[in-house]
C-alpha cells in the first residue's frame, strides 16, 4: 500500500500529542518493510528533527515539507475544505495514495481513503477547560471527519464512547487502538545530573506532569496539597506553559514562598531529565479531569514510580487495578491519596509492581499492527 500521514504535531514537545507523533512515526519506520509511506509535514516556525528526516529517507519512504502556519493550516483546510480541494487537486503525490491519515489538527480534502486519530472529545464534554481556538478547530475538522474519514482510531475506549454519544459517529467506523509508549531509562549518570540540576533528592519529592493548562488540574492539586501538615518533601510540577488560570502558576510559586512551601515549578524540560525524575520520584501523581489516554501515567509506570491518578475517563482504562485512584474534584480525596502513599512503603512497592505488569500491554509495535490491519481490511 501507498500511505500518507501528517506527522505535524511532531514539534510540539512535552504534550500528549507530540509524543503520540514522534512515537507512531518511529514505529512506523521500525516495523513496516512492505508498504510505502509519504510523511508530510507542515509548519511555518518548527523545523522537523534532521535525525527523523534523515531517517524518513534512509528507509525509502518519502518527506513533503510546507511552509504553512497551522493557523492557515487550519483555516484553508477546515474553514474553506471544499474550496481547498483545488489546492490538493493537482497533488497527484497525494491523490495517488491508498489511504492519508489525519490528525489533531487539519484535515485534508482528498480523493483516497481517510483514516483519522482522534485522542479526546474533550472540547466537547468539558469545552470550560479548552482554549477557545482550539475548541473551535477541532469542532470544524471533527465535522469533516464524520464525514469523510472511512477509518477512525481512537485512543481508547473513553474516547470511542465519547465519539458515539457526542458526534453520533456509527461504531462500526471506530476502531480503539492504545498507543505504546517511547521511553529509555536514565543512566545512573543522567539520573544524578538531574538532581543535582534540579536540587532534588532521590525519593525526596512527589511528581507531576501536564502542560499548564486547565484540565490539567493543577489549582485542586495544590489546594490538596495545602491541606497536608507541613509537608516534608516537595511537589514538583513539570510542563510546558499552556493557557489559563493554570498558567499563573509558575509566576506564582517563586513569589509566595509561605503560601507555596515544598512546591516547585521547573517548566519544561527534557526527555532524559523527566525520565530521571520518573525513576526518582517518591511517587507520580496525575490530577487529570479527563484525557483521551494521559501518556504520563503509563510514562510512570514504566519507569518504577507509583502512581496515584484520578479515576475519570481513559486514565482509569490505561491503570487498571495497578495506581491508587481519587476523585479529581474532590480536593479531601487528593489529600487523602497523597497521606496515605507518603507514609504506606508496602503500598508503593505493591503499585510498582503492578504498574511494570500493566505497563507491558501498551506497545507501539501492537498499535502499529493493528492499525496496518485495518488500512489492509478496508482498502
């Protein structure tokens, strides 16, 4: 088969769908010798990592770059979709194909078999919590996807239900597919250079990890933490700024020194250096109102943490029996969950364990299969 795949949201680093990209992409390149794929790639300020491209070409696939905004990315191919279409008439790259694949942002008008990747509704079940441009985008491109995507796969089951009961989509279309998770653990070098960096002790520190938005929860899980009787180890909140009330957070933490006792915001930070956090931490926290799949909790899991999570959406799908569950509303229940993993050794231990069991179900090798079965059943 002939395959296109829009690898845009690549760039966007420390988000979910950053990392959902760059891991499809590697598998992609990993474990398919039989078909051929045309990668394309749009933006106007980002650049694509010279080793993913140099990679893209090496295997024999091929790379189309556009210099295009998203913002006009999405205006061209949401707003104006059948206007567009003479745009990508002439592209015969791209109408030649047997299936492109579209996600999270712009959705192509095209001649071939759709397949589209939809991680979360969340725009539609809390739209409070979504930036209004963002809410907006995605309601245009999800009209267009009900109607032309042949294939949708959803991150899980969360989401499937939420794409029948919101869109109205038929099941029949919706296939769930959990991705897998790409990670390496830290040397015992890199795992002492960020604690050193970061002025924090092994075991010393309860983590968090979400861009600075407000679904992420962050106000509640400080209120929660306040509530604890002077705490005697930190939380620390990693992320990327985002948008909202959430985002004064970091403004705030260095400037109130009382009232933000034993918190720190280190902003975003990379790969190797989380992951060493991941393996330090004493144990991994994850307030979430709701996600499409929350790649942080099973990041956590994979590198020995415990994990304590909320019990919404796909998160509680993604965990299992394997973290301590809470209401992500109820400020006594994060509390409550965070007391009684600060003080409960055998809990921690019990939780890792189950969380490496857990862990090994999420492959990207399993979701690239399965996706590649259904392209060939439905060509």
């Amino acid at each position: 088969m002939k395959i296109g795949i829009d690898i845009s949201q690549i760039v966007y680093q420390g988000t979910g769908v950053g990392r959902f990209t760059q891991g499809l992409v590697s598998a992609i390149l990993e474990y398919d010798n039989k078909n051929q794929w045309l990668f394309v790639f749009s933006s106007f300020r980002k650049n694509l990592d010279k080793k993913i491209e140099k990679n893209i070409i090496r295997k024999g696939h091929k790379l189309v770059k556009w210099k295009i905004p998203p913002t006009v990315s999405s205006f061209l191919f949401n707003n104006f979709h059948q206007l567009s279409k003479l745009f990508t008439f002439n592209l015969k790259f791209l109408n030649s194909l047997d299936w492109f694949i579209t996600s999270d942002w712009s959705e192509l008008p095209l001649k071939v078999n759709k397949a589209t990747i939809v991680h979360d509704l969340v725009y539609l079940r809390y739209p409070q919590t979504v930036d209004k441009k963002i809410r907006e985008t995605q309601e245009k491109r999800l009209f267009w996807v009900k109607k032309e995507s042949k294939i949708i796969f959803a991150d899980s089951q969360a989401t499937k239900e939420d794409l029948i009961n919101y869109l109205k989509i038929d099941p029949d279309r919706i296939i769930v597919n959990y991705p897998g998770v790409l990670i390496s653990n830290a040397t015992a070098l890199k795992l002492s250079q960020a604690l050193k960096k970061f002025n924090l002790k092994k075991g010393g520190f309860i983590l968090t990890v979400g861009k600075l938005e407000p679904r992420k929860n962050l106000e509640r899980l400080i209120k929660a933490w306040r509530k604890l009787n002077k705490p005697i180890i930190d939380l620390i909140i990693v992320g990327p700024s985002g948008w909202g009330k959430s985002t004064n957070i970091k403004y705030q933490i260095p400037t109130c020194q009382q009232a933000w006792s034993n918190i720190k915001y280190l902003g975003y930070i990379n790969d190797q250096e989380l992951y060493s956090l991941y393996a330090s931490c004493l144990f991994f926290i994850y307030p979430s109102i709701w996600e499409g799949f929350g790649y942080p909790v099973l990041e956590a899991m994979k590198l020995d943490a415990p994990v304590a999570c909320s019990n919404t959406s796909s998160i509680k799908e993604v965990v299992g029996d394997a973290a301590l569950l809470f209401n992500p509303y109820n400020i006594n229940e994060i509390t409550k969950s965070i007391t009684q993993l600060t003080a409960n050794e055998n809990l921690r231990k019990r939780l890792i364990e189950k969380g490496k069991k857990r862990s090994k179900i999420f492959s990207w090798k399993n979701y690239y299969q399965k996706m590649i079965q259904a392209l060939n059943k439905n060509v």
